[in-house]
C-alpha cells in the first residue's frame, strides 16, 4: 500500500510521529508536512511563493519523511507529484493536538490536507484527539490504540469517490471510551470571536479567538458523541450544494 501522510501542526508534532507509527505496517508512507504549524488554514493553497520539500533529519519513524514551506493542501499537491507520480492508495491528515468538531471543519487545516486527498480520488482520512482543556496535552495513546483496532475498517468502509472520513478520538484514557458512532457534523460556534487591544503605543490590534460554545444536544452530531465519551467518525464530501433547495430554487426563479 502507498500511504501519504501529513498534517497541519507542523512535522515536529508528536502526533504526526504517532500516525506514521500506526500506518508503516501498511506499505510505503511518506510524510509531507509543514514545516511549522498552520493550524486553521483549511483548505488554502499557496500560489505566490516558491514551494520547497526538505529531507526531514532525524525523523523518529523510519518512513520518507519531508517538510515543507507551505500549508497542508500545498504538501499534499507537492507529494503527489514529486512521491507518488501514479498516485497512492491513501491520504491521512493527523494526528491534530484538538478537535475538528462541527463547522470548524470549515477552517481546518487538518481537514483541509485530507480534503485536497479526496480532490485527487483518493481515499482520505482526518484524524484529530479532542482536547478541550487549553495547553492540556493529547492522549495520544488513546489514539493509537483505536487507529490500531479500526484502521482495517476505514480503509475497507464505504467511502464514496471525493469524500472525507473526519474522525474525532476523546483525549480519555482508552479504556474510558465508551465506542465509536457514525455522526453528522454538529455546531461550533465562538463568543467573543474578535477582542480588541492596544500596543504600548496607543495604536488598536486585533487578536482573533473567543470561546467556544458547543451544542451537545444535538443528537447524532461529533459534538454530542465526543462529549459522550465516543469516537465520532463523520463523513465529508466536497460538495456543499443544497442538492434539497434545487427544486424550490428553481421554481422561485421562473416565478418571478
């Protein structure tokens, strides 16, 4: 099997280094990542800048392994054509250190490596320990683990062409997990998103983040199913069309 392998935390992250463990017994995998994080810059590309792929000295993994001077989506593209001129058999985005829960999908940069996977036709995964305690660290193990008992099944599950699996793993101890649910993706929204500042000198910044507020009530969700102790595996596909609105649309349209 032909693996590639990246992330959006940067090559150095640990939780790179644990997938790369996880999927070696698979075949060939090569690591294409950034060379430093680029959390939450989905499923952008870099267009006005030179790209660059860097042999990755003293890879903890003995896997090809390269960093490069882009986002997820630009090692992914870059991967398929200097490492995998016939393409490979599977794009995996992970481990991210947070989850990806809900419409945070929408920003993700770890989704978005795993989306320019399906783009290309092939087989995608993206893999993220939901931490929500800030600067508390990913139970990393806990996540080995499930990939080791439910890797056979991602990659024989149905997947249709140009779709995604998102799979959020509880940072818990492993055997706190109560399972794993198929779910749709929830609500993620932020308070406070933007917070105004000054520099010492008077003059206003911006710093983006907030708080997040999460709806767990929402049956059948991520959201619900990682705060309740699961595994929540959600599929994505690229197309965003209201297929259910076209026929209203249109009849709106010619009843102008």
């Amino acid at each position: 099997m032909e693996v590639l392998l990246t992330n959006d935390d940067g090559v150095r992250a640990e939780g790179l280094h644990v997938m790369a463990e996880v999927l070696k017994p698979l075949g060939r995998v090569v690591v294409c990542s950034p060379d430093r994080e680029r959390s939450a810059c989905g499923h952008s590309m870099t267009l006005r800048d030179p790209l660059r792929a860097v042999p990755v000295q003293g890879f903890p993994v003995d896997v090809e392994a390269y960093e490069v001077n882009g986002v997820p989506v630009d090692c992914v593209n870059l991967a398929l054509h200097e490492f995998f001129p016939n393409g490979c058999d599977l794009v995996v985005s992970g481990i991210n250190a947070g989850p990806n829960l809900g419409w945070d999908v929408t920003y993700s940069g770890t989704v978005g490596g795993a989306l320019e996977g399906a783009v290309n036709g092939i087989r995608s995964i993206a893999v993220s320990v939901a931490v929500f305690v800030e600067e508390a660290p990913p139970n990393l193990e806990t996540a080995r683990l499930w990939l080791e008992e439910y890797l056979p099944w991602l990659l024989t599950a149905p997947q249709p062409k140009h779709t995604i699996f998102n799979v959020n793993i509880p940072s818990i101890a492993y055997p706190e997990i109560r399972g794993t649910r198929i779910t749709r993706m929830g609500t993620r929204i932020y308070k406070e998103r933007v917070e105004k500042r000054e520099d010492p000198f008077g003059r206003p910044y911006w710093w983006q983040g907030g708080v997040v507020i999460m709806d767990s009530s929402e049956k059948g969700t991520d959201v619900e199913a990682v705060n309740e102790g699961f595994v929540s595996v959600t599929p994505v596909r690229l197309d965003w069309t209201v297929h259910e609105l076209l026929p209203e649309l249109q009849r709106s349209l010619e009843g102008k």
